[in-house]
C-alpha cells in the first residue's frame, strides 16, 4: 500500500490558487466560450483547425480548475511557525554553493513551487535535504550536473 502524501499549502499559496480559479473561471473561460461562439457562427467547423485549438484550450482550463478546486479542497493549509532556526515547511532559507552563489528559496508544496520566483517544493531534493537543518548545517545534494554541496547561511 502506497503511503499517502500529506497535501500542503502556505496561506499565501492558497490565496494565490483562489486568484487562479478566479481568473479562469470568470475571465478566461468566458473569453473561450465566446471565441468558440464566434467561430461556430462563421460556419463550417468540421475542418477548422483554429476551433479545434480553442476547443482544446477550453478542455485544458477546464481541467486546470478542477485541479485546482480538488487541491483547495483537500489541502492542508500550514501556516509558517519559526522553528527555533529548525528549516519547516514555510522557512525562507539562505543558501552559498560551491560556487559562492547565494541563493534564497522558501519551501513550500509541490502545487505552489516555483523556482523563478524563489519557492522550491519540500519533496524536491533540495528542499526534502533542508528540512530538520539549521543555520551554519551544509547539504550534499545529487542533480543532473552532479553533487552540489549548500551551506545554509540563514533560516527565517
């Protein structure tokens, strides 16, 4: 039996799935229902390969919001308590690498990572390897161009 992945969620992370589900549902499906209107009205359909696209758009946002309405439904939202430096779910920690390159990340769940905005998810490597760690602790992680090794210069 597969043990069961408990689903988590920063407050901020919720609040930005509902801005999501919001915008899907009351701006972008109504825009495709409409051009999906519109290129019905011009006719023939059968071959039309624009309809067919939109079509598929549409299917995809549909998805994307049940997605997202199963997950606001089920996830647990954990709010950041500092841990006595202890790296949590919610800590924004300070990283040097090998290379002397500082990086920042906030651990948060796999539905809200986002490297290019500074969030890594708690079951990548890096953020599974922080967690329990502490200012002053150094990480060895594997990734495709090999070990890298952080030190941890700051939990918040």
């Amino acid at each position: 039996m597969a043990i069961e992945e408990r689903m988590m969620l920063t407050p901020q992370g919720k609040v930005d799935l509902e801005r999501e589900r919001v915008l899907l549902k009351e701006t972008k499906r109504p825009q495709l229902i409409q051009r999906i209107q519109e290129l019905s009205d011009d006719g023939d359909v059968s071959d039309n390969s624009e309809f067919e696209d939109v079509k598929e758009e549409l299917i995809q946002l549909d998805s994307r919001i049940r997605e997202i309405e199963i997950f606001l439904e089920e996830a647990e939202v954990v709010e950041h308590v500092g841990a006595n430096g202890v790296v949590v779910f919610g800590s924004t920690v300070t990283l040097i690498d090998d290379e002397q390159e500082v990086e920042t990340w906030t651990i948060v769940g796999p539905q809200e990572a986002s490297p290019l905005h500074g969030k890594i998810s708690n079951i990548s490597p890096v953020g599974s390897a922080l967690l329990g760690k502490r200012a002053g602790d150094t990480i060895s992680v594997s990734a495709p161009g090999g070990r890298t090794t952080f030190k941890i210069q700051d939990v918040r």
